[in-house]
C-alpha cells in the first residue's frame, strides 16, 4: 500500500521542530517510530501535509537516570525501556509493560511518546507509569509545562497536548522505601497482541504495612484509569490473599469494559479482578526482596 504525498521536514533540535509546527500550522503530524502513524496514513484515515520526523533530535532518545530521577526521552523505544537496568531495577512494572508491546520488530520502531500520544485504552505503557505516578513533558515554541499521566488521557485516542506541543520526555522519580510493582497483561496470544485487559499493581511497605498502593488498568475504560476503590482497601492494611481479593474486587467495579468483537464486558470486568490480584501478589513478592 504506498502512501499519500506529503512534505518531509527532519529538524535536529527540539526548538526547530517547535518552529515548524508554528510555521506550517494545523495539517502537520510529529512522526517518532511511525507504527501508528504509518499504518493510518497507508490507511488514509490521516493525511497530513506536512509530516516532521524526529528522528534527528539526540536529545529525544536520552534515557538518563540521575539523582533518584529517571528521564526517558520521547523517542526511546520501547525495546529500549524493556532492556534497560535502570527502568527494570526500579521501574519493573514498566519494563515489563514495555516488553510485551507487540513484537520484537514493533518493539524495535515504537516509542514510549507515541505511546502515550496515541493514547488508546489498551496501550502498555500507561498503566506502569500511572502507577509509579509519573510526569510528561510537553513543549512548544512558547516554553513547556509538566503533566502527571493521571491528567494526560482525555479519551479514546484524545490528550490534553496541544497542536503545537512535543512531548519530549517522561519523568518518573525512584520509589524510596520497601516498594514492589508488578504488570500483567491478558491478550487472545500470547505474542503481538492488543490488551484485552492490563493491570499494573504498585506497593511500599512501612514496617510490614501497606503504606501506599495504586492499582491501574488498561482496556477497560475510555482511558487508562487508577482504581480509586483498589487503593483505599489496601491502604494502612497488612498485606494478606483476602486482602488482594478485596482490592481486586474494587478494581473490577471500578472497571468500565464494553461489550466488543474481542470480549464481552463481563469477561474483561472478570480478568480485571484476577489480573490485579496476580499484579498485588507480584508487587508484595518484589518489594519483599531485596
Ligand atoms: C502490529 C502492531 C502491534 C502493536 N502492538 C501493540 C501492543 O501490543 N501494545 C501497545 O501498546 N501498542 C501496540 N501497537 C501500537 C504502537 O506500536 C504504539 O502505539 C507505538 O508506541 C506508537 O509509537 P510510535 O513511535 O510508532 O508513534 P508514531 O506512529 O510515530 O506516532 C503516533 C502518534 O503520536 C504522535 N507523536 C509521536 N511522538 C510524539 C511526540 N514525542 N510528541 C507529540 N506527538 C507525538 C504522532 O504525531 C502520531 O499522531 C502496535 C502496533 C502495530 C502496528
């Protein structure tokens, strides 16, 4: 399938492709690994004028951990991420997220910021990072602001970015403490699969007793969500199985899956109450390590 025609523009810096959005106005698409975009311009559901890769800009594919802070750029991969000892020492939910993201070769192309910017239900990455409460960064010819993830989804395929803003890196600081997290993720295969549920669970113990916990869920809301129930069973509890029972039963209520051509709303509500009780199991067992 060839693609529609449109104008090629590939700045080196951040401030050139601000410049650029400026400039050429409203029927311009950022481009990073292109599976999304790619794909839907072949499909010519997009079609762009102006398409402005970042490809060029170095600063973008920095992964730099530093001080308790770990800042991934936009355009790490999420290959990168899934391989990397900083994220899978303390971010293990998001290592793993990023490690069943499609296949290998979609792994190698696709970036975390096109990840979040796409912003589908069912994407990987964005339940790990609500539950390590991680922060955005978005910037356009004006200057930039930070976002936390819990604010960045606003529907099925919607964000708060604006035309003209670049997200250009994740901020995610260092949990401190006795802290453990765990990602599961339910598809049809096991390999190159859409969620039909994902579930990322975090916990930190203070002297045997849960201290702080978040439980986020993808595909099955109009965004990815924190389960509000999930955390307010858990908190100030000793962590036990009927104690997971009963988070995991809050996350299911707190759940809003739809009937589709993949599953019926009852299964996903269902496989969310079994993934977060798995993802809690995995969050204690790791934060007992050490
Ligand atoms: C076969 C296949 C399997 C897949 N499997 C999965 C899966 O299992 N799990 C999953 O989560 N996803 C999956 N995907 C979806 C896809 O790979 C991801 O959403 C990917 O992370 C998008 O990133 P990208 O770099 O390819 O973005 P692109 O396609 O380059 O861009 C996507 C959109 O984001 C915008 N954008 C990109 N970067 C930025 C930025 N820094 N700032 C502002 N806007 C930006 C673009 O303008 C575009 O609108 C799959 C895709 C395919 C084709």
């Amino acid at each position: 399938m060839l693609l529609p025609k449109f104008d090629y523009y590939d700045p080196e810096t951040v401030e050139e492709a601000c410049g650029l959005l400026t400039e050429l106005g409203g029927q311009t698409k950022l481009l990073a690994g292109g599976t999304d975009l790619i794909v839907n311009m072949k499909r010519r559901t997009v079609l762009p004028d102006h398409v402005v890769s970042l490809s060029k800009i170095e600063s973008l594919t920095a992964l730099d951990a530093s001080n308790g802070t770990v800042r991934i750029g936009a355009c790490v991969t999420a290959g990168e991420i899934a391989e990397s000892e900083a994220v899978r020492q303390d971010f293990a939910a998001l290592a793993a997220g990023a490690a069943g993201l499609g296949s290998p070769l979609i792994r190698n192309l696709a970036t975390i910021g096109g990840n979040l910017v796409t912003a589908r239900p069912a994407a990987d990455t964005p339940a790990p990072l609500l539950v390590y409460n991680a922060h955005v960064v978005l910037k356009n010819g004006a200057g930039e602001r930070t976002v936390s993830i819990g604010e960045f989804f606003a529907g099925p395929g919607e964000t708060v970015i604006g035309e003209q803003e670049i997200l250009t890196e994740i901020i995610l600081e260092k949990p401190q403490g006795r802290t453990g997290a765990g990602h599961l993720k339910l598809g049809v295969r096991n390999a190159l699969e859409i969620s039909l549920v994902n579930v990322a669970a975090f916990l930190r113990l203070d002297q045997g007793v849960i201290a702080e916990a978040r439980v986020a869920m993808g595909s099955v809301a109009p965004t990815p969500i924190l389960s509000p129930g999930a955390g307010t069973v858990l908190k100030g509890e000793k962590p036990s199985e009927s104690l997971f029972s009963r988070a995991a039963e809050a996350a299911a209520s707190d759940s809003r899956p739809i009937d589709d051509f993949r599953a019926s709303a009852a299964y996903k509500r269902a496989m969310v109450e079994t993934l977060t009780r798995r993802a809690l199991a995995a969050a204690y067992g790791n934060a007992l390590k050490e």
